[in-house]
C-alpha cells in the first residue's frame, strides 16, 4: 500500500494494526508524509464539525414531527462540495486494494469499527430531560459505555426518539454485544432514521462480528450501491470478504 491509500485507509479507518503502525512510523520519520497527513487531518475536522452542525439543525428542525415519518435530503454547501473534491484529488484513488487473505473476521471488525462520533450532543439546559441527554451523551463521548447504555436506556423510556437506539447501538457494538445492538440498528433503518446510512454500516459490521458474512455482504452491497457513507470502506470490505 502507498503513502496515499495509507492516508486515505486511516482517514476511512479501515487499516490493520501493521498499517496503522506503518502509518506512525512515517509520521516521524518522513517530513512530506507528516505534511500531507497534518493538511488532510485539518480537512476532516472542517468536514465534520460541518456535519455536526448539519445533522444538529437538522434534528432541530424536526424535533416536533414524527421522525419516522419523512426523509430529508440535505446538501453540501459550496465550500464543503470543493472540500469533499479536495480531499479526493489529494489522496488519489478511493478503493483501497490491500487484501489480506490472513485477516479474520474479528481482526476486520477491528480495523472498522469505530463508535460514530455524537453528532446530537445537546447543549440546551434546564429541565430534567435535557440534563439527563447531556448526561448521557457526555457519558458516551467519555467512552463510559456502560454508563452511557444506562442512560440512553432511561432517556429512552422518557422520550421515545428514534436516534437514542442509534447510540444505544452503538454502545452495545462498543460492549461486544452485537446480539442486541442489530435489532435496534434494523429498527431504526425500518424508521427511516435521519443517519440510517451510518446504521447501514454498523449493522453490516455487526453482522460480520457475528461470522453472518451473508447479512453483512447484503449491508455493503446496499452502501455501495448508494454510494453515500463509508461506501468506498464497503467496498474495500467487500473485496477482503470475497
């Protein structure tokens, strides 16, 4: 793999621990790789605070209506289109061809699976409810899973939305309890949940968790064929998988 499917694999976080390695390795030692990679970590940061802010306004927008009921398209301002452009011209090629036909299932789940950042995180404050959705996404952004599956548990039986599943998933995932976290995450695609691509991807990773590579190749296929989140990551599973 070359210094740019490195940068790009890291970015995606789809690298096993001898290219993560590799990756650290060239930070130190080769000053236009550390260059590159510090301009292309300044990118992702710029992207996803502006998908927090995306997503944030969006859920603020809905927060009276029925979550389930309609699906919302939302687009790339200006600036963040030529970003997504700059990114991939910078990193060259999207698809990443390493396989490793040594690499199980658990040591793929590994290289994947990464908790989705809190794009909710409430800020509001003032009466109980709010206080514990604060409480329970500090928890989560924390790592103090199960804390945090406590709290979204309690916040659940108190305000029904649909994206505390997402994040109750997600902890589950996070605890090694794949078993409890692909109904939520099947529910909440049902729902047509606002980030039900990003639950697309956790349900094929949990179903690989699992050795079902059937359910999980039918999950990646459905992401690559949308070609919207994680879909050149699915691919590159795909590829391993085959």
């Amino acid at each position: 793999m070359d210094k740019e499917e490195l940068i790009n694999g890291y970015f995606e976080g789809s690298l096993s621990q001898n290219q993560l390695e590799e990756v650290e390795r060239l930070l130190i030692t080769d000053s236009e790789f550390a260059s590159e990679f510090g301009f292309q970590k300044e990118l992702q940061v710029s992207l996803k605070k502006e998908e927090r802010q995306e997503i944030k306004a969006m859920f603020s927008d809905i927060a009276d209506k029925d979550s389930a009921s309609e699906t919302k398209v939302f687009q790339l301002r200006p600036w963040l289109a030529a970003a997504s452009i700059a990114l991939l011209v910078g990193l060259g090629s999207w698809f990443l061809l390493f396989n490793n036909p040594d690499l199980n299932t658990n040591e793929l789940y590994a290289a994947n699976f990464k908790p989705y950042d809190n794009v909710i995180h409430p800020i509001e404050r003032g009466n109980q409810l709010e206080d514990l959705k604060t409480r329970a996404f500090t928890a989560y952004e924390n790592e103090e899973y199960p804390e945090a599956l406590i709290l979204f548990q309690e916040l659940q039986s108190k305000q029904n939305d649909a994206y505390i599943d997402f994040y109750s998933a997600m902890v589950l995932m996070q605890l090694n309890k794949q078993e409890e976290a692909i109904p939520l995450l099947e529910g909440y695609i049902e729902q047509e949940g606002e980030l039900k691509d990003r639950a697309s991807w956790y349900l094929a990773l949990a179903y690989l968790k699992k050795e079902d590579l059937d359910s999980c190749k039918k999950e990646l296929k459905t992401l690559v064929e949308k070609n919207e989140f994680k879909a050149r990551a699915a691919e590159n599973l795909l590829e391993q998988l085959n």
